[in-house]
C-alpha cells in the first residue's frame, strides 16, 4: 500500500462520517477503500488494483465509467451557465430540453417532470404531491400512503418512512404518520420459512392481495396512495412473481388509489426497457427517478408525473409550496440530456433486452450450481444469490450476515464489486457490460464463493 492511500485512510477516518456504515469500526479501522480512478466497468483504487464494477457505483452508473459525452456536455455547460434556478417563473435551455427528452423515452401517459437532486428528494416530492392531488380534489382524508416492508426509497425523513426498513426506522422515530406497511412479495424467503418449495404464482396473488386488505381496513377514503419499487433493490433483488403486478395494478384502479412506481432502480434501462413499469405493464401515476438518469455523474433525480395527475395539479392558480435550489440543475440536466441521448443513439435499452441480460441470465444462472448458492435469480441487469448452509431445505446460515460479508470482503481482495445483503449477493453491472466482462464477473463470482466456503468451514 502507497503512502498516499494511508494518508487518505487516515484523514477519512479522522474526519468522515460514512452513509450506512459502522462509524465506529471506521473510525478505528483506518482501512476505508480509496477509489481513485475507473474507465468502463472497471474502478481503480490508490494502489492501481483493478475492480470488476458489478454495482454499477450504488446502482446508478449505468452507462460506465468515462463517457467523454457527458464530460464535454458538463464542461461546456460549465461555461455557459454553471447555475440558475427553476423557481419564479425561470428555466434554462438543459431543464426544458431535459423535460421534452423524458417525455419522449416515458411512458406515453407520463409528459410532466418534477426535478429533485436526488431519489430521496424524489420521494418526498412524491408524498407531498399524492396529498396535494387528493386535497386540490376536494377528498384531503386520503391521506394515507401504503408501502412494503423492507422497501428502500431512501434516507430523508419521508423517505425513510416510505421505505419499509426497520433498521432505519428504529433510528429517528420513524416512520412518520400516515404512511403503513404491507408484505413484500420475496419468494426465496417463504421457502426458506416454510423449508421448501412454494407455488410461485399462488404467492404473488396472496401478497398483491394484502394491499386490498389493507386498503379495506383503512377505508378507501382514507388511502392516497400505494407505492413499490417494480423490483425491489436494496432489499435483495426481489423480483415478484408474475402473477403480482397485475394484481396490484387491478387493485389500485378498482380502489381508486394512486399507483407510485420507484424507478430510481428498475428505471433507465435496467431490467431491458427504459423503466421497470414498462416491463411489467403497468400504469403508474407517478415515477420517482435518479441514478441512470445521469448515469449517476452528477446527482439528479425527479418525478416523473402522469397526465392525470398533473392535469389537477394545474386545474387551479394555487402554488406547489415544494421544490429545491437544485431543481433541474443546468450541470446536471445537461449531464442527464448527454446520458440519455448517448443511450438513444447505441440503442442501449434494446441492446440489454435482446443481448446482454439474456447473456448475463444464463452465465449467472451457472452459479446456482455452487454449493452455498440456494438461488440464483436475475432479471435484465440484476442479479442475486441467495447464501444458504442447506440448499434441500432453503436453511440459511444462523450468521447469515456475517457469510456474506466475508464474501464481499473476498470480491473486493479479487477484483470484483458484489454488494452483501444479510444473507444474498447482489449485482447490478454497468448496462455496457460485455460478454467477456460477464464471464470474468461469474468467474470471480464463483472463485469468492469457493473462498467463502474455505473460510466459513476451516
Ligand atoms: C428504489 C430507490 N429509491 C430511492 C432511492 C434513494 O435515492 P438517493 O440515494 O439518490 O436519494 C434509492 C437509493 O438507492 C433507491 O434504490
């Protein structure tokens, strides 16, 4: 290790307070990861190792590393205007031409974009705009948002009370009122409850049906919204059963609740259409957007907002009281108009839906073999394994956190960007990926967990 890289260690474990991370252990440990540099799917740390980026960062940059479009776009825009807001009746040339270039690639029914500087800011915008639509209708007792536990839809206050961790809950007094849990649809884990196989289908239907439930202990009256990531992420990758969305976009339309898909994950490409609702066919009312929207190269995120929707918005002359200095950020807008027009122009989405999720699915699934792997699912550029102690009886190991953990210290050591979920490694590789880079991330993969073995039974 360079003399330099402990330097940096040292001043960040001085000084830095890490998001989701022991504070303690880093400030002791003096071992932080310093990532200096990256070009396409690879990131550099200060030492010059090369790392296999199958997280994509934190899931957002979707185009890889070093796209010199969007470098150019940043730096000119740079010069021309580095900052204006969008308040009081003010755009600039990137916000607007930003707004008709998502209108075009969103769902046709979507045409109306709200800029926020983050998902999490996303999603707040998201619970004051489902409770100013019910309020501008004249029916302010729906008032109500419903989630699913284990939901991630960021850190803010509203944000976190959206989400269903409660991890992050037990922090702060959270969640706020007005906003309750129902089940997630995560199929892996009712096996591994009932230690055995389940019908698939059956169980999407019982879990999309808690939301009806809920619905009718609520009373209709009372409920705004209903709001879920297409896939979940940073809950685990859990993709639900085919049976699930169109049960719950039936649910929402007889109900007459809105329908909130989180796209901050599925949307931009990643599950092989430009956003998860797409894939799984579903109307939403509003989309929260971030990461692939600018491949994550400059923070930018908003909410995408359907014609309904923003047609009562507008009805009146009364203000949205909501917005933030960084609303639709002319660096950043410009960053976001690059990405997504060097998406268009390599044929990005299609590209992953025809060659490189088809790939990866199969190469991935190869991994369902190792003996500590009890599931390995994916679906467009998502992936995840399931770390179980028996596979015949879906019993995971009693430290289930600690495996894995001690899988992504051996990823990291060999050259790969796997994330540990207690008890799953996820990935979410950079859209760009190619086959070669694929078979070298499933290799990787499976000598990790070949190590992980060695080390949990030595
Ligand atoms: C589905 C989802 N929504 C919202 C967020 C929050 O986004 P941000 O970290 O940009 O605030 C995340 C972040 O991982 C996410 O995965």
């Amino acid at each position: 290790m360079n003399q330099r890289t402990q330097h940096l260690q040292q001043l960040d474990a001085n000084h830095h307070l890490h998001p989701f991370s022991d504070l303690k252990a880093m400030h002791e440990a003096k071992k932080t990861r310093v990532i200096s540099k990256a070009q396409g799917v690879y990131i550099y740390d200060n030492d010059g190792n090369k790392i296999l980026d199958a997280m994509s960062g934190l899931w957002c940059v979707n185009m890889g590393y070093g796209q010199q479009k969007i470098i150019d776009a940043v730096n000119e825009q740079m010069h021309e205007l580095p900052y204006y807001n969008s308040f009081f009746g003010t755009t600039h040339p990137p916000a607007a031409e930003l707004t008709a270039l998502l209108a075009e690639i969103a769902p046709a029914h979507m045409n109306q974009v709200f800029f926020t500087s983050g998902g999490s800011e996303a999603n707040d915008t998201v619970l004051r705009m489902v409770r100013h639509y019910w309020s501008s209708l004249g029916q302010a007792d729906k008032f109500t948002v419903i989630s699913r536990e284990n939901a991630y839809h960021g850190s803010t206050v509203a944000a976190a009370s959206l989400g269903g961790m409660t991890s992050m809950h037990e922090q702060g007094g959270l969640p706020i009122p007005g906003i309750v849990h129902i089940r997630q649809p995560y199929t892996f884990e009712e096996c591994v409850k009932t230690g055995g196989e389940i019908d698939r289908d059956a169980f999407g239907i019982e879990t999309a049906q808690a939301l009806a439930d809920k619905i009718d202990e609520l009373g209709e009256n009372k409920v705004a919204a209903f709001i879920a990531e297409p896939i979940q992420g940073a809950g685990g990758i859990i993709i639900p059963p085919d049976t699930y969305w169109p049960e719950i976009q039936r649910i929402c339309n007889e109900r007459n609740i809105l329908l909130i898909a989180d796209e901050v994950i599925c949307g931009f490409g990643r599950t092989g259409e430009w956003f998860g609702s797409e894939y799984y066919d579903i109307t939403p009312d509003l989309m929260p957007i971030a990461k692939g929207l600018s491949s994550g190269y400059l923070p930018i995120g908003g909410v995408m907002v359907a014609d309904r929707v923003a047609e009562v918005l507008m009805q009146e002359n009364v203000e949205f009281n909501h917005g933030f200095t960084y609303s639709g950020h002319p660096v950043c807008a410009a960053a976001a108009i690059a990405n997504i027009q060097i998406m268009q122009s390599e044929d990005i989405v299609e590209r992953v839906r025809t060659n490189t999720a088809p790939y990866l699915a199969k190469a991935w699934q190869t991994l369902a073999d190792h003996p500590l792997v009890g599931e390995a699912r994916s679906l467009g550029m998502l992936g995840a394994l399931e770390v179980v102690e028996d596979k015949a009886s879906y019993k995971r190991f009693e430290d289930t956190a600690g495996v894995t953990n001690i899988c992504r210290d051996f990823c990291f050591d060999n050259g790969l960007v796997m994330r540990a979920l207690s008890g799953k490694m996820i990935i979410a590789p950079p859209l760009v990926i190619n086959e070669a880079e694929i078979d070298e991330l499933v290799e990787k993969a499976w000598r990790c967990l070949d190590l992980t073995v060695d080390a949990i039974y030595s």
